[in-house]
C-alpha cells in the first residue's frame, strides 16, 4: 500500500487546498432557485447549499463543483477549508461554483454524486478527503475531459493498485510536521501531561500522533522535564459518547491538553474539555472559534492548497498525474499563532521552529499503520497507548 507508507515521497512536484472579491455580475441564486435544479438532476444537495454563478455562468451550469464527503462544508474541517479555497478562486474570477453532498458514505454515492456535478456543468471537481481515493479511480477515466482535486489522498482500486490519470491533481500534507509543531509548542509552553486520540488509524492520522509525540518529546529534551502522552484511536471521525467519556477520563486524571485529531472526535474532546476546565488542539483548519479550550491547533493549509490547485487548472498549469505534497517548506502546514492561546511560547519561538523544519534541520521518524509509537526512540516523552 505504497500511499498508506507514512513517509510520503517528496520528491513529487509540489504545487501550491480545504481559499475574496466578487466579481461585479455574481450574484447569490435565491434558495428556491437551488432548491428546484437540485430536484431536477436528483441532486442530494442540502437545502443550505450554496451555489453562486453569474447570470451567463449558470445558464451552462456550475464550472467549478465541491463533492462533500461525510460532513458538510460548515464542518470547520476538510469540506470546509476546500470549499472556501475553492469559493474564493471563483469570486475573484467570476467563475460559478457549486457543492454536492451525496446521500451516502460510500463509493458508488460519491461516484454518482461526481456524475451530477459534471451533468452540472462542472470543469473540475473538488473531492476532499481519503475517502474520495476510489471513486476519482474510477472517475478520472470515465470522465477524462474533467479534471479532478484530491485532497489527502492518491487514487486507488479496491486492490490498491495506483493510478494518477492527467486529469488527476492528488495532494498530501506532510501532517506530521504541523503536528510536530504542536506537540513542541505546548511542552513549551508549560504543559507536560499530553493527551492525543485520533480517530481512525489511517496514515494522515498516524503522522499527526508521530509528529506531535516526537515534538513533545524535543522540547521536553530542551527543557529538561518528563512528559506523560496518553495516546487512542478511536476508530471513527464520530463525535461519540465513548470518545467524551475516554477523554473526561484522562483529564480526571491529570491530563492537561488533548490533541483531538480525528474529525468531529475533536467536539468529544473538546465537550470534556469545558466540563473539566482543560485544553485541547485542535486539527487541520483553526478551530479556535470552536471552543475557548482550544489553545491551537494543527494545521493543513487546506484552502490555500485547493485555491492553487484551481488556479493552476485556469492559468493552464494543472500539475496532473502526480501527487503535490504541502509542507512547511512551502507553507503548508503551521500553526495559527494570531488566534493560539499560550502564554509563553511566542512568534518568534514559533517563527525559528518552523525556519527548522522548513529547512530540513529537524527531521521526523514516521510510521506505518502497522507499527505504534512504541517504535520510537524517545528521551524524555513516555506513551501510554490506550487500546
């Protein structure tokens, strides 16, 4: 499973994803509008959709077209983060835009759901999220006049057998940095008993966890404490009764911040948080507004990677058939510093790590999905994996 390796080549071609002017023409189509041409392509479109054109754009449909996964695209996270990368491009250029929710998680729904938005008129699709690996396989040559964005992830069969078709503009984070920086950041900052519960264990998790216990683990070197790192996968991006009560627990016994890495299973954390008068970290976009316990959180540039990556498709440029990695080397990834909430790790300190990383000086050991932080060599951070 060569995309599930979690040392991701970067070799491959990086080209600047989940991103204002409006051009003078647009205008907002009125819910009742949205709502009878959702009807019409048996679109499963929810009723708050929002699908913006120019009058001349819209009588030959919607050029630029997002395809939600699971969640919608006010999720604060991946769906959300591509639509406003990819909402911005079209408000500047005056290019009409829609999104498409499919009524179901599974590849044949989000197959048929990227068959309605080209009907629609789509040039070029939007599909955010591993989730979304399949069905562009399959897509990307049924549809070879098309041109399709992949956020997180490379397309595969069932098998896994690879493919990357021209059409196709696949990109990864380098996760394990952004996490890397948290992880740093926080024991920085005075922290020393660590949570992290990610959600499922698939590789763009798995980075997160590594980089985070491995940047604990440098700062608590530099500074001279122990630091204590509970560490779960839940098994699911659900925000669940379990996950709240694992992590309540965890802060009833003396865990300071948790890094909620998975999806909505960062609403469970951050639900134990308030209860306990604790912190959390939040992941992928800033989710500060989420909740006053979230201090940071771990970014992935994901507008700016799906802003770019329509950019390239309009000036002629579409990086197609190979995978664009976003790292800190092309601010990819990062920490939202004017919204973090530490008090005494600065921009400054934020500013020479990412220098670091950015440069290749500090390196990160990562993972595969069969292998567990035990594999890693750490000085003074301990794990405790809880099953």
């Amino acid at each position: 499973m060569k995309s599930k390796i979690l040392s991701v080549a970067l070799c491959v071609s990086m080209v600047a994803a989940m991103l204002m002017g409006c051009g003078s023409s647009a205008e907002q189509a009125p819910a009742a509008e949205t709502e009878n041409a959702a009807a019409e392509t048996e679109s499963v479109e929810t009723e708050e959709a929002k699908t913006t054109a120019s009058d001349a754009n819209a009588e030959g449909g919607y050029e630029l077209a997002l395809v939600t996964d699971l969640g919608t695209i006010d999720d604060k996270s991946f769906n959300q983060g591509a639509w406003e990368g990819m909402e911005k491009y079209a408000k500047e250029n005056n290019i009409s835009y829609k999104y498409y929710q499919p009524q179901e998680g599974t590849t044949d729904s989000y197959i048929e759901t990227i068959g309605l938005a080209i009907e629609g008129g789509a040039k070029l699709v939007v599909c955010p999220g591993f989730l979304f690996e399949e069905p562009v396989f399959t897509v990307q040559d049924q549809y070879p006049d098309v041109h399709f964005i992949l956020l997180d992830g490379e397309p595969h069969d069932a098998d896994y057998n690879y493919k990357t078709g021209e059409n196709v503009m696949p990109i990864l984070f380098q996760e394990d940095q952004a996490g890397y920086l948290a992880g740093y950041a926080v024991v920085k900052d005075g922290y020393t008993k660590l949570g992290f519960m990610g959600g499922m264990a698939v590789p763009a998790v798995i980075r997160y966890g590594y980089g985070f216990v491995q940047g604990a683990d440098a700062a608590a070197q530099e500074m001279g404490v122990d630091v204590e790192i509970m560490y779960n996968y839940t098994g699911a991006f659900a925000a669940t009764p379990e996950a709240q009560a694992m992590a309540a627990s965890w802060y009833q016994n003396g865990t300071e911040v948790i890094f909620g890495c998975g999806g909505a299973v960062g609403n469970s954390v951050m639900a134990a948080a308030e209860e306990a008068g604790a912190k959390v970290i939040g992941v992928d976009v800033d989710q500060s507004s989420e909740s006053d316990t979230v201090i940071t959180s771990a970014m992935k540039q994901l507008s700016v990677s799906v802003y770019e990556g329509v950019k390239a498709f309009y000036d002629g440029s579409f990086p197609g058939g190979a995978t664009s990695v976003f790292t800190a080397e092309n601010d990819g990834v990062g920490l939202p510093m004017e919204t973090s909430k530490f008090e005494t790790f600065g921009q400054a300190d934020y500013d020479a790590l990412y220098a670091k990383l950015s440069s290749g000086e500090i390196t990160i050991e990562n993972g595969t999905e069969d292998s567990t932080t035990a594999d890693l060599t750490l000085a003074k951070a301990a794990v405790s994996f809880v099953e």
